[in-house]
C-alpha cells in the first residue's frame, strides 16, 4: 500500500455483558463537573466514558436526594414503589383512624353504662339483696 494514502485508526470496542461499576466518588465527581455549566452534560459523559442518560439519572438523583441517592445508586426506591408504599400508608391510617373511633365511641358507651347500674340497683324493689 503506497505510503501516501492515510489509514484511519478503527477502535472496535467489544462489550464482555458486564456493567461498569462507579465508585460513590467518581459518581459524585462527574455530577460536580455537569454542575459547572460551562459544558454540557453529553460533553462530561463523553470524556468521563460515561453514556449520558446515566449521568442525568446520577445529576437528577443528587439533586433530589444528595450525595446519598448517587452513592447507594442500586438501593434507590422507584418512585412506583415509593407511591405503592404511600397508598398502603394511608390505608392503613384510615384502617387506624377507624378502630381509634370504634374504640373510642366503646369506652364512651362502657362509661354510660357504668354510670347508669348505681341508679338502676337504687331503684331495684329487690333492697335486701336476696335474689
């Protein structure tokens, strides 16, 4: 091949199925540069090596929960989850609100009754306590 014509450099890049693992403070690095504003965050992903998709889920999760929700990436609730977790919160605080009247309107209807026998046995016609 003449030395004249120029061949361009071809990197094939071979995925082997695994997921790359960031560490708590890479993550929190790369979100530190996007908060910069002076490039865009596809500019910080792209010379990180990281796929820009990602690095708004890691931007947008420490905005929403700090440092915290970056570091336990795996351990963040689904917001499906968290409303899944709330609608069974308020039923069982209806389900609490319920029993908290009934018990509330038995111990009013005990007291009633306690207070009623003294003056239903006064006026019993049986005063010897023979039965």
């Amino acid at each position: 091949m003449p030395e004249h014509v120029l061949m361009s450099e071809i990197e094939i890049i071979t995925d082997g199925g695994r997921r790359r693992r960031w560490s708590a403070a890479e993550k929190l690095r790369i979100v530190e540069e996007t908060l910069d504003e002076r490039e865009s965050i596809s500019v910080v992903a792209r010379r990180n090596g990281v796929a820009p998709n990602l690095l708004y889920r890691w931007r947008r999760l420490m905005l929403e929960g700090g440092s915290v929700a970056v570091t336990g990436d795996d351990e963040v609730t689904s917001n499906r989850a968290v409303r899944q977790m709330e609608d069974r919160i308020r039923e069982l605080e209806r389900q609490l609100g319920r029993k908290t009247l009934e018990a509330e309107i038995l111990k009013e209807a005990l007291e009633k009754s306690r207070a009623k026998k003294p003056t239903l046995l006064a006026q019993s016609p049986l005063k010897d306590g023979s039965r």
